[in-house]
C-alpha cells in the first residue's frame, strides 16, 4: 500500500512528487498526506501542503519548522462604505501598531514583559494581559496545547532558552514579514444564505507567525541538512551558537554535548529524535510553549487592528473571530506523532477552514464535509495579496520601511497574470463539486500589510 494519499495529484509539482516519494522511505513514517496547495510563488516550486503521520519510535522536528504559523478571521460589522475615505487611514494606524523594524527588535519598547512571556508559554491565550482587547475563543485547540497535557510549568519554561526571548518579548503581535500579511477583504459572494452577512461587510485576514522564536527553537535542539521538504531555518540571533553551547551544557552536561556534538552543531542527514530521551522530552515541551505563543501572537494582532477600527471608524464596532488555525505543528494522537506542514487539523465535520488567495484571487471560507473529514486536513495557508507597482492611479503604495508595503485605492487593481495562481480557483470549485467542502462565501481582498 502506498503510503502517500494525494488529494489533488494533478496539481502537484513532479518536483513534489520525488521529493516525498524520496520521504517515504524512512520506516517510521506510515502516511504522508499531500493535499493541494495555493501557496504557489512566481519562482520557486515548494512541496505542497503535507501532513506526515509517524510511529512513536522517534521524533521528527525537521517536518515541521517555524511552529505555529497560522492564520484566522475577523469579521466586522463595517461595510466597505463606511470606510470608503479611511481605508489608507486604516493601514497607517495599523502599521504603526504592528511593524517592528529590525532596530526595534533589539531595543524597542517591549509588548510583554518576562513573567507574562513565561505565563503565555504555558497558558496560551488564556495569559493574555487585559490591557488587550477580549476576543472570543475561536482559536484551534482552544488557544492553549498545554492545557490536558500532565507537564509542569516550569519544565515548559525551561525548554526555551533565555537568549531566544529577546526578539518574543518585542515582536507579540507584530507583522514578522515574509510571506506574512495582514489584509482587509470583503465579501464578494454569498453561497449559504444562512449567514448573516451582506456584500461589502469588511473581514481582516492575518497570516503570521512565531517569528524569531519560533524560526530559530528547532535549530538549538539539531543542526541538519537540507531535506526532502525543504524547511529552512532562518538565521540565528547574533552568536546563535555560542548561547546555544551554554544552553546545551547547563541543561543536558557537557559529556553529552561531546557525544551528539555531531548532531547537535554539525550539519547532517537527519535520523529524527529517540522518543523518551531527554532532548526529545525537552522538544517537545518547548514547541508547546512555541504552540501557546503562536496562538496569543495571533491575539495580539486581532486587538491592534480592533484599536485601529475603534478609533478610526464612527460607527460603533462589534466583531467576532471566526477561526484561527495553526498551519505549522505537531502534535500526538494515541501513538502516531503528525507533523503539519501549510495545513491544518479538521476535528469535525462542519469546521471552518481558510482556502486563502494569492496574488489577486478571491479567499474563501469553507466548511468542512464528511469526505474531507475522513482524509483529516485541508490547506489554510497563503501568500496573500501581490500586486505590481505600475504607472496606473488605480493603486496608491505607501512605503514605511524597506521590508513594509501598504497597498490600498480603488477597488479596481490590476491583477498579476499568473497561471498556477488562476488554475487555483479551478481545482477549488472542482473539489466542491466533488462533495469535499461547501464554499460558504468568497472574500475579495481589498489592501494588505506585509
């Protein structure tokens, strides 16, 4: 039996293809499920949006890197005509509210301090400050991994190295960049009219992550080679692997850092973390933290944009959080291990989920079916909106910062003519028609942050 589920192969790269075929080789893995994916760049031809079921025996922290990158929706009671006139306003505040240039991630004003970095590390969002907007609970996994889990706070805690919060005490809540956004969309369609919601009601989509921390936590626990899936890590802070030493030495003793020092600083194939030993226990609790910071990362970004809309909209604001769904983790079920890769975890039938749109393409909200159900995941990842600076008036960019780009004007833009990013909308519709998901209503997007 193959071990590779395709739920849409024809729209999966060869590239792809030999890569995981190449992946299931490894006897530990029993299923790799490829699903389609809409996170398709103009250059570059990444796996698609993969979940990988493996036996206890070991753990894998390379199949699933930057943890807890995720995306979720906010809906409003604003229609696109009571922002006519304040869409740029809009996006000044909320880029003041959210960029962090790369000066102010080492010495601008904290989001957080270190009691309540420590304290969202093991509650989630149930930690979250008061001095932030309350939001309703609609965050997978309830905003908090940790919470039926038998493990202490402190060994939580301990899992994370002291010189990885200095850019997590600073970024909560900011745009980290990449191919992360923050963007206005209205709804442009209604299929179910059981939803109480009218053409032209304004939604926020955000598509971010756990930044520094979070790029950089798997590589203090292994160093490795490019795989199959081609994770990258991003570049460590500023004597990354001098801190990790003392980290590595004070928590597991210098005679085990001469033994895996191969492993551990050293390039290398990776043969995945001997389950029950103590580096894995420590890895696996430090991604529940990463997990639980993701999560009130998210939060955090939600109540800014509220503040935004608050101050700058007359009419009183009311809004709820749809979903929001991690796209990047791990986690265990019984005795299978599942590494998330741009996908995420279906509970049930009639679960929300994201089908988001890149480039110029609509976003759509989706509710799961039971022949979705039984494969388990769906994609909720995307690039968001890329338009092209042209000598147009359609199209007004305001420049913040080198790596910070407000788009926003007319509701006519021009669209950027790519095909893999078209043919995306084809394959959605037909797997409708097939009985995999109802599209509940499409999202047009209006102006993003990224």
């Amino acid at each position: 039996m193959d071990k590779i589920k395709y739920l849409n192969k024809e729209f999966v790269s060869e590239e792809t293809i030999r890569n995981l075929n190449r992946l299931k080789n490894n006897e530990n893995i029993e299923n790799i499920y490829c699903l389609i994916e809409s996170h398709i760049k103009k250059f570059s031809e990444t796996p698609s949006s993969i979940c990988i079921k493996t036996n206890s025996k070991k753990i894998y922290p390379d199949y699933s890197s930057s943890l807890n990158c995720g995306m979720g929706l906010l809906q409003t009671n604003l229609n696109i005509c009571d922002l006519r006139n304040k869409i740029v306003k809009i996006f000044q505040e909320i880029n003041n509210k959210t960029t962090l240039s790369i000066i102010k991630r080492y010495l601008g004003r904290k989001e957080v301090n270190k009691k309540e970095l420590e304290e969202i590390f093991y509650k989630g969002i149930e930690a979250m400050p008061s001095r932030y907007n309350k939001i309703n609970n609609a965050f997978g996994n309830e905003g908090n991994v940790v919470k039926d889990k038998e493990v202490k706070k402190d060994e939580i805690i301990k899992a994370i190295p002291n010189f990885l919060y200095r850019g997590a005490l600073r970024e909560l809540g900011k745009n980290a960049g990449g191919n992360h956004f923050i963007e206005m969309q209205i709804i442009d369609e209604i299929f179910d009219h059981k939803i109480k919601a009218k053409k032209g009601d304004v939604y926020f989509m955000i598509h971010l992550g756990t930044g520094y921390l979070g790029d950089n936590f798997n590589n203090v626990y292994l160093k490795r080679k490019n795989n199959s899936l081609k994770t990258t890590f991003a570049i460590g802070p500023k004597f990354f692997n001098i801190q990790k030493l003392f980290f590595l030495i004070k928590t597991f003793g210098i005679y085990y850092i001469i033994r895996n020092f191969k492993k551990l600083f050293k390039k290398s194939k990776l043969k995945g973390l001997e389950n029950n030993t103590k580096r894995a226990k420590y890895y696996i609790n430090g991604s529940h933290a990463i997990m639980n910071f993701g999560y009130a990362w998210r939060y955090a970004t939600y109540s800014k944009i509220i503040d935004v809309l608050k101050k700058v909209s007359e009419k009183e604001l009311k809004y709820k959080l749809l979903l929001d769904r991690s796209h990047n983790s791990i986690f265990q079920e019984k005795e299978n291990y599942y590494y998330l890769r741009n996908c995420c975890k279906l509970k049930k039938t009639g679960d929300l989920f994201i089908l988001p749109g890149n480039y110029c393409n609509n976003s759509y909200l989706c509710q799961t079916l039971p022949k979705l159900k039984k494969i388990g995941f769906n994609i909720d990842h995307g690039l968001g909106m890329l338009l092209k600076k042209d000598k147009e008036k359609d199209l007004t960019f305001m420049y913040k910062c080198k790596r910070t780009r407000i788009i926003s004007g007319k509701i006519k833009y021009k669209k950027i003519k790519h095909e893999k990013s078209q043919k995306i909308n084809e394959v959605i519709k037909k797997l409708e028609k097939e009985g995999y998901f109802k599209i509940l209503l499409t999202l047009k997007p209006i102006a993003s942050l990224k």
